[in-house]
C-alpha cells in the first residue's frame, strides 16, 4: 500500500535521489518538467521544504515513488525559488 506523508530530515538524500531519477528518466520524454540536477529542484529548496514539511513523499515497499511540495501561503515565483 503506498504511504503520503511529509518526509524527514533524514530521508533528505532519498529525496534528492529520487529527483535526480526523475531527472534521468525524463530526458527522452516528449513532455519533460525542464528540471536540471543541482538547479531545480536544488537541494537548499528540497531541504527547506522537508525543514518546513511542505515536501510530502510518497513510499511503496520502503521505496520513495512519488514527491510533490506544498506549500500553503500565497507566494511569488521569485520568492519560492528564493527559499
């Protein structure tokens, strides 16, 4: 059963793996997020996020599957990439 929940601080490196997969895989895609490794999402975001539980996770068998953040104020796009 896959689990939602806001990931740790020491699942940090989990989650930039997981990024850095999606990243990888997307490459040939038709339709690609245009994230780049190290630039977006880059880890002082994924860690300000796990800092202020805004980056939920989603595990299967132990494994991180699916990652998406939340963030619940109304903010500029020059703010969030600036977190």
């Amino acid at each position: 059963m896959l689990e939602i929940r806001t990931a740790k601080e020491e699942e940090f490196e989990n989650v930039v793996s997981f990024y850095d997969a999606v990243i990888d895989g997307m490459q040939n895609a038709e339709s690609k997020p245009g994230w780049k490794k190290g630039i977006y999402p880059d880890e002082k975001f994924l860690k300000g996020a796990i800092e202020r539980q805004e980056l939920l996770i989603g595990i299967l068998d132990g494994v991180i599957t699916g990652a998406m953040v939340v963030c619940w104020e109304e903010i500029s796009p020059s703010t969030l990439y600036s977190r």
